[in-house]
C-alpha cells in the first residue's frame, strides 16, 4: 500500500485507482460490471488526496472494545476474495456484536452488491426480515 499512499501523495490518480483496483477489486466478471467500478473508483479517489494535507483525519480512538453495547441486529457480509484484512474486522464485528450475524459470499471481493447482487439481496433481505419478527415480539 506503499505505492498507492506515493501516487496519492503524488496526485497521480490514474495510478492511484489502478492500485486500488488491484487489492480491492481484483475479479474481473463482465467489462461492463468493471467499466463501471473503475469509473466509480477513479471518480471517488481524488478525496484521499485531502488526507495527507490533513484536511481529513482518523481518529485517534477505537469503538471496538465498545462493540457489545450495541443492540440492535447487525449483520457483516463480505466476500471470501476481498482482503484479508476486511474479512478479519468482519470477525471482530461479529464476535463482539450480541448476535451479530455474519455472511460471506464466495467467489466475490470488495464490491459484494455489484460483483453478486442477487445474492447480496437475498441475505439482507432475509436478514430484515427476521430482525422485524425479533422486533414485533418485544
């Protein structure tokens, strides 16, 4: 991530998105499913240039130790090709959520509503629906 950080840097965002495209969306499915998340790619990435000059900034807490406060249904889905690391918070969330509900799509990286949209639908779908009976028995 080295090199993207350097291209941000550099306000190269051709280089920048391609990067990008490289660790977050590494599928290639149908030229125009690709077209269009390089598209949305290229446009978005020019607001990571405004973090090195500080105009954005992360903060320095963690709401993670705070995860079992929440009470409200939760669900985590990602898919079994995006990163490593987005697949680990994904655990996280769900082990410390109270019944928190996770789903992981194969054969799908970061782009799970575009890359598998039926099947993206059908699990939240079913997952309202079951956090609505929940909620109308309280």
């Amino acid at each position: 991530m080295q090199a993207f950080s350097q291209a941000i840097g550099a306000g190269d965002r051709d280089r920048a998105a391609e990067l990008f495209l490289q660790a977050w969306a590494p599928l290639r499915t149908s030229p125009e499913l690709d077209g269009r998340i390089r598209r949305m790619v290229h446009d978005s990435i020019g607001m990571l240039e405004v973090r090195p000059r500080g105009l954005i900034r992360m903060p320095e807490w963690s709401a993670a130790r705070r995860l079992g406060e929440i009470g409200v249904a939760t669900l985590a889905i990602w898919g079994d090709r995006d990163l490593p690391e987005v697949g680990l918070v994904g655990e996280r969330l769900v082990a410390g959520v109270p019944g928190a509900r996770r789903v992981v799509l194969q054969g799908v990286d970061h782009f799970v509503p575009m890359r598998a949209p039926e099947p993206f639908a059908r699990e939240v779908l079913a997952f309202l629906e079951e956090a609505a009976l929940v909620a109308t028995e309280r």
